[in-house]
C-alpha cells in the first residue's frame, strides 16, 4: 500500500500543472495537513478499516468459510474511534486538510466504497460530519466513474 501512496504523489506532482494540486504543495501549511491526514489514513484508518473488508469480501471467497465475526466486532470499535477523531476534524472544515479536497480526502476511497458494501456501512451514520463528507466525496463524477468499475460494486 505504500507504494501506492508514493505512486499518487508522483502523478500528482508530475500533472499539477494541470490544475489537480491535491497535495497542495504551494501552501505550506495546507501541505502540511494533506501529509497528516495522509498519515491518519494509513497509521489509523486502513488497519482499522481493512480487516472488516478482508473479512466480508475475501475470507468467504478466497477460503471458503465464514467470516470471523470477532475480528470484524473488534475493527468496528478500532474503526468507531477513529471516526470520532475524524468527526472532530470535519466539524471545523469541509475535507480533512481544510476546506479544499485533496489527496488525504481521495486516499480513503477504495476502503471506504468498499465498506459501505457491507452490512456495517451504517456506523457512518453515528458521524454526521463524516456521513456528509463520504456523500460529498462520492457525489462526484470522477468517483462515480471510478466506483463503477471496481469490482464488488
């Protein structure tokens, strides 16, 4: 997953001439919070996130049996505290490095579409502030676009 994460920061650096500056890298301070929140995605986020998703997509069909529910109870409370943390932060801005959408905000979509696929989905509800940035984030075209293709949709 790393390598995906530096991936992005090159393509992105490579076209911001053409107008995507979603690391922000003009402004210190907003560049600042685009890598901390690139942080919280992938030291808090993804590991409380993807076991649920490993659990519910991968262990039925990959293994052949039914998924352990205790891991998937246990990253729902892992999960639970970092969206209380991220509902804090989404209280004061529109996106998680500010009031701009940047690659903070984008890195969290493949686990995240993923998980509202499951039954677990309605945790989100509990966290209006997240809930509203989740449907800003999937209102747009380029997401639509993208999720369409993924598999599991």
């Amino acid at each position: 997953m790393s390598e995906s994460r530096a991936i992005s920061r090159y393509v992105l650096r490579k076209y911001q001439a053409s107008g995507a500056d979603l690391l922000k890298e003009e402004n210190f301070a907003e560049s600042a919070l685009v890598d901390v929140w690139l942080e919280a995605e992938a030291q808090q986020y993804n590991p409380a996130i993807q076991p649920i998703i490993f659990q519910f997509f991968v262990v039925p069909k990959r293994f052949g049996v039914s998924p352990d529910q205790a891991i998937i109870d246990s990253s729902l409370e892992k999960l639970k505290k970092v969206l209380e943390v991220y509902e804090v932060r989404l209280s004061k801005s529109k996106y998680l490095a500010g009031d701009f959408f940047s690659l903070a905000d984008l890195s969290h979509f493949p686990y995240t579409k993923y998980f509202m696929a499951t039954p677990y989905a309605s945790v989100f509800e509990s966290y209006p502030h997240v809930k509203a940035w989740w449907d800003d984030i999937t209102s747009r075209p380029a997401f639509k676009k993208v999720a369409a293709s993924m598999h599991g949709s």
